[in-house]
C-alpha cells in the first residue's frame, strides 16, 4: 500500500500530515529516505523525524459549544463557520489548560465531523490528523450522544407534548435498527426516551443529516438536536458559542 495509508494505519499521523512529512525528509522506510506515493509492505521498517513529532505535539485541539444557525465547516450561503467564533475573548473562562491562544491555532484547524446548522452542541475542530482519523475516519468506531426533541405526525394532527405517550413501540423498534438512508442500511443505534419529548440518540455513524431523516421516516419531526457527547468527551456546562482546548489526559 501507499506509504501514507500505511502510516495512518499505524495511527503515526493522518494522511496528509504523512505527504507533508515525505515530501519534508522526515520519513525513513528501512533507513532510506522515503519518497511521495512510494509504496510499502508490512514488514517495512517506518521511522519518523524528532522534527515532526514536535511539530504534531504543537497541533490543537478544540472543543466549541457550536450554536443553531452556523455551519460545521467553510462559510456557505452567506452562513459562518462555527471556526469564526474562536478567539481569546470566547474562550471557557473555567478552561484549565495550560496552552495560550494564539492567532496560529486557527491555521489548518478543521472539523472532525458534522453538525447541522440548525444543530448545536458539541463540535471538535483540529490540526492533528490522528485526532481527525480517529473520529471520522473509515474505520472509527467513536459513538455521539444526542438529546433530540421532537414532535408527531399521527396522521390526523401534530402531537407536541407527551410525544412518547402515542409513538408506537414498533417505530422506536425501527429506529433501533432497521432503517436505510441513500440504500444502505443504518448500523444499529440507541434509542430510548430521555423524557416524554425528548429521545436519547447513540449513533457510531455520522450521515448527512442522519438523524432528522430517521425521524422523518417514522413520522417524527425533530425541533431541536444537540450533540452532548463524542466518545468519552462530553459537552458539560460548556456555554453555547465558547470553546475549550481538549485537555492533555483526555482522549475520545
């Protein structure tokens, strides 16, 4: 395989980072200087530069409270990206990391993974391609918590309060497992009631609005989703629009 899949795979960096350090010199493959795009097996010896490993250990993390109305990514449609909210003054003030924050942290910092613009909760941005491979990458296996309310359509009006009272077992039972979106079926996933408006969602997927189309293949319609939860990092009292870095012993 190409040696920047092979160096993802052995979780080293992601695979941009790895045509960044090739092209660099930082790479040896069995002591020899490595090439862009030479190809490697699996008893190759892989060895990386001091220089990138203290360039990675320079890479943020962060983890922002992202508000209904911005997108997850780049402007579009005359929308803000939830990256457009962090600066020095929308920092946690309860944030007990260490690092400063500096201009230069905005550079490279993407979203590893999705949330909607009618959306809010958790959102984490980065310059680590490990972090991004990890969460979002082909074989992740990080599960997301969401508090969704809705309300439901049963045919003859739209019940908005005690929803969980008339949505029949057999429709929770399908949200569990059983539905497909853009012909491919959905992994299982967690669903239960939080309360009598409010589902509890555990997903390891992440589809294009995949909840909300869920919820409409069921007869529900979602009027507010928020994410709480990415594997062991959870949203906490981080206030809507402000943004914490993810600590130095935390880990998703």
């Amino acid at each position: 395989m190409r040696l920047n899949k092979r160096m993802a795979e052995l979780g080293l960096c992601s695979r941009r980072e790895a045509d960044e350090w090739i092209a660099r010199g930082w790479v040896l493959v069995n002591g020899q200087r490595a090439e862009t795009g030479q190809r490697v097996g699996p008893d190759d010896s892989i060895n990386v530069d001091q220089a990138a490993q203290g360039q990675q250990s320079q890479r943020v993390t962060i983890l922002i409270h992202k508000p209904v109305g911005y997108v997850s990514g780049q402007p579009e449609d005359g929308y803000q990206s939830a990256a457009s909210l962090i600066n020095a003054r929308s920092r946690w003030r309860e944030d007990r990391h260490t690092q400063r924050f500096s201009p230069q942290q905005l550079r490279g910092l993407a979203p590893a993974g999705r949330l909607d613009i009618d959306s809010t909760g958790l959102l984490v941005l980065t310059q680590d391609g490990r972090v991004a491979r990890q969460l979002i990458g082909e074989d992740s296996t990080i599960d997301k918590e969401y508090l969704v309310r809705v309300e439901y359509d049963d045919g003859q009006h739209i019940v908005s309060e005690n929803v969980e009272a008339v949505f029949p077992p057999d429709q929770l039972a399908l949200l569990r497992h059983g539905l497909s979106l853009d012909g491919q079926p959905l992994l299982p996933a967690q669903v239960d009631w939080q309360n009598p408006e409010q589902l509890r969602f555990v997903l390891v997927e992440g589809k294009k609005r995949q909840i909300r189309r869920m919820c409409e293949a069921v007869g529900l319609k979602v009027v507010g989703l928020k994410r709480i939860r990415i594997g062991r990092v959870m949203l906490g009292n981080l206030p809507v629009g402000e943004w914490r870095y993810l600590g130095g012993m935390e880990g998703f």
